[in-house]
C-alpha cells in the first residue's frame, strides 16, 4: 500500500510540473528519500502538500518549506540547481536516506510552529513584536537583530525536531547523524546567524532527552529549557 500512494504521488506530482517534463532522477531520489516524513505528516493529518518547482532555481535551498493559507507545503527547488545533485553526493551512501528524512524533519519542525501559530513568539518573550517592527518603515539595527534572532531559534527548534526524527526512527545512526549536522551548521558559520544553531545541537548530543511520546515534545522541551535557563543565545 505504502509503495502504491508514493507511486501514485509521484505521478501526481510529474503531472504538475506540466510542460517541463517529468520528474528528474534527482527529484525522485529526494521524494523517495523524504517520504517516510510525509507520509508520518500525513498520517497525523498534517495539512502538507509538496511542490515541486518546475523552473529553474540555481541557488536555492533544494528543501524548503513554505505556509500558505494554513497549509505547509514541502517545496523543492532542484532544477538548474547544482545543489540538489551536491548535498546528495556529501551524504555517506549507507546514511542517506535517514539524512534526507532528517532534513524533511526539519521542514515538519516549522510546519508544527506554523500549524501552532507559534511562529516566531517562543513562550514568555517579545519576539513577534520585534519581528514585526523590523519590517516596519524606520526600524533600527537593534530590531533587525531581535529578528534575526528569533529565525535563529526556529532554526534551533528544526533542528531539534529533526534530530528526535532520527533517534526515534534510526536510533542506530544517531551519533553519525548528530555529527552530520554539526558540521552542516560549522560549516560557512556566521555568530549569530539564523543558521547558527550549535549550541542547541551540542545539548543534543545524546539524544536521549528527544525521546518523548510525541515527535515534538522532546524538542520542545529540549528547545524551553534552554530558554527558560536564562540562555544568552536569544535577544
């Protein structure tokens, strides 16, 4: 049943792509790879559609996730995309398709926040009304950076979803995977940066406080720990 749905996707989703043609080999690695998260998203009817962009799209992130009008949509973006092909051949063979998962995890991670209207408003802090007055004629640097700030704890939290995806589903490449993203987030690091997220991932480095009953509690409570610790790594 579950190779026949992602059968059937896949030619739903070749459908729409429309005059660009079928999808690419690339396209279908990352589908496939993905699908286990989806499917889990589907199966706690998770409003997610996926989208895959039919123009080119050199530079852009090959996963991404987008919200519109209350749904998540799991976009990829790999056609003249030399980073889609790249990030696949980074991956150690035996370990990609729980790295992929890792990464969709992490677009379920801002679903979840979204879905929860907890985009950038952690609990007991000021972060939407910062976020706000960065985009509003006038802001100062300081509000920009408050912005900034609140994107790097999102990221922080993503990253915590899609590491308790991996203990709870592939416990037995947790360290490997742990590893795997803390040198994604070493690497081109800038302090402070939305991407910036170390600290959060070295409290992880067991995983044991991810498992919880649900695929979000761990990470939340991971995530509030640190903030209601008084961490520095916020405004």
């Amino acid at each position: 049943m579950r190779k026949a749905l992602f059968a059937w996707v896949m030619v739903g989703l070749a459908c729409s792509v429309g005059c660009a043609g079928e999808l690419t080999a690339t396209e279908r690695r990352w589908l496939e790879g993905i699908w286990p998260v989806v499917a889990y998203a589907r199966h706690e009817a998770l409003p997610m559609d996926i989208v895959v962009q039919p123009q080119a799209a050199p530079g852009a992130a090959p996963l991404a996730l987008a919200f519109v009008d209350g749904r998540c949509k799991l976009v990829l973006s790999m056609r003249g995309n030399r980073e889609a092909q790249a990030a696949l051949d980074r991956i150690e063979p035996e370990l990609l398709a729980p790295t992929l998962e890792l990464m969709a995890a992490h677009e379920l991670g801002h679903c979840h926040r979204h879905l929860a209207g907890a985009w950038h408003t952690p609990a007991g802090s000021a972060f939407a009304v910062a976020t706000h007055a960065a985009g509003t004629p006038g802001f100062d640097l300081q509000a920009a950076a408050r912005a900034m700030a609140a994107r790097r704890l999102e990221e922080a939290y993503a990253d915590l979803v899609g590491l308790a995806w991996t203990r709870l589903r592939h416990p037995q490449h947790y360290a490997r995977l742990h590893a795997w993203l803390v040198a994604e987030r070493s690497t081109d690091r800038i302090p402070g940066g939305h991407h910036d997220t170390l600290a959060w991932i070295g409290v992880a480095q067991q995983g044991d406080a991810l498992v919880e009953p649900t695929l979000f509690d761990g990470a939340a409570a991971l995530w509030m720990a640190a903030l209601a610790a008084g961490d520095r790594r916020g405004p």
